[in-house]
C-alpha cells in the first residue's frame, strides 16, 4: 500500500543543557504573539471602541485561560475517569493533554473579565480575539502533526502516513486538514469580513463566524480523525469532539442571526 513517509522532528527544538524547548511550546507563544500583534493592528482601524492596551490586557488573560481552561477541558471532557482516580496528574501539563473547547471556554473568560476592566462589550473584544484565533490555531495543529500526534483513521488515500504509535496503516494526515481547514481557510475568511470600517451594530457577528467556522470544520475533520481510544464512538456515532461542536456552530449561527438583526437596514 503506498504511504507518504512521515517526517520525523524532533519534538525538542532546543536543548539548553536540562532545559527542552518544544515545538510545542514554540507554537503556543507563535500563535499568542502574532495573534496580540495582529488584533492589536486590527482595533485601531475605524470604528473600535477596542484598544491596544485592552489587547495588551486580553494577552495575559488569554494565555491563563488557554492553558487552564485547555488542560482543565482534557480532564473533564476526555479522560475525567482516570483523573478521578489519579487527581494530581491533572497538574502535570508536561505530559501532554489538552482540549480545544476547554481552551476555548479560557478565552471566552479571559474576553468578560478583560472587557470588564476596561469598560468595553465584551462581543466587540471577542470579535477581535476571533479575527486572530485561527493563527493560534494553524501553529497548534502543526505541532500535532510534529509531535506525531492526533493522526487520523486508515486510509488508502495516496497522501495517507504511517505515524509513529499509529501502527503499520496509513493513516489520514488529520493535523493537517485542520491547520488548513480552522487554520488558513478561516483566517483568510475573518480577515475579508473584517475589513473596511468596524460597524458597532454588528457587535459579535466575527464571533459567531469564527464559531461556526471552526465548529464545522472539527465536526467534518473528525470523521476522518482517530477518536480517543478511551471514549470511542459515543452513542456509537459521533466523537466528542463532534459532540463539543456542536454548541459551538448552534452559538455562532445565533451571534450571526443577532447581529444582523441588530444591523441598521443600509449596512445589512
């Protein structure tokens, strides 16, 4: 059966005597950093009531919720079992373990509690968080793809790769369908529906398509994606990261819906 060879990276980018600097690592401050620089360039264009020092803000918070919510939603959404058992080893960040959705509730958090010290809507700064979501995003699941980690189902597809721990198939390059799908694809779709003039009216209307988009673009990758051998199929059809989605896409479609109803006439 033909396969592409896996690119085996060391997963330690640098070794500084003890210390180990990941890629993994390395794509979380990527995707915070150019994440804060393009949100903070996109707010001072008409029409935000979001400022940089808001944005400045938004990274520290944002950062606390990304690791305690990610780590927090692993535990409970996808092995709460064995972490009721073994409590302190839900402390152990190092040994790998996060979730999307988990990170995700972080950010929503990080956006009350940073719009709250600032005096702002809190959908127009999560409208900003989720024009640069997707470049953390793109970074995290090529880290994935380097770590050899969340591959996909077998296939017989010309492009499918024999991960390391993934057995002798060739499995679909799933890491990579999702950093083009929620990475790429996304950014460049937030990027054009946030150009021009930012118009108030339509507070959460960014939001909502980065919801949706992302929600749609997991729940498809996921037929294709190894679901977690301790879950297995739930119900006996879908994933729970399809499961976790589903909220999503229902929330973005309402802050859509919202937000053009709130629209003035002309600018619908």
């Amino acid at each position: 059966m033909l396969a592409l060879p896996f690119p085996v990276i060391d997963p330690v980018a640098l070794q500084l005597g003890p210390l180990a600097i990941r890629w993994y690592a390395l794509a979380y401050i990527a995707g915070l950093l150019l994440g804060w620089l393009g949100a903070r360039r996109l707010v001072q264009r008409p029409g935000w009531r979001v400022t940089p020092a808001a944005i400045d803000d938004l990274l520290f918070n944002a950062t606390l919720g990304i690791v305690i919510g990610g780590r927090l939603g692993f535990v409970l959404f996808y092995n709460p079992a064995y972490y009721l058992e073994h409590p302190l080893d839900a402390l152990k960040i190092w040994q790998g373990g996060m979730s999307f959705h988990g990170g995700l509730l972080g950010v929503v958090v990080a956006c009350l509690v940073t719009a709250r010290q600032h005096r702002l809507p809190p959908l127009e700064l999560g409208d900003a968080a989720a024009v640069v979501a997707p470049i953390g995003v793109f970074f995290g699941r090529i880290a994935n793809f380097i770590n050899g980690e969340l591959w996909g189902r077998p296939t017989t597809l010309p492009w499918g790769m024999v991960f390391p721990g993934g057995g002798p198939a060739p499995r679909h390059p799933s890491q990579l369908y999702e950093a083009a799908l929620e990475g790429v694809v996304l950014f460049a779709i937030m990027v054009w529906l946030a150009r021009g003039t930012y118009e108030p009216e339509t507070r959460g209307r960014l939001a909502g398509v980065f919801l949706s988009g992302y929600g749609i673009a997991r729940f498809l990758v996921e037929f294709v994606r190894q679901y977690d051998p301790q879950l297995g199929l739930l119900f006996g059809v879908v994933t729970m990261g399809q499961l976790l989605s589903l909220p999503m896409i229902a929330l973005g479609l309402w802050l859509i819906g919202r937000s053009r109803r709130a629209a003035p006439a002309d600018a619908a």
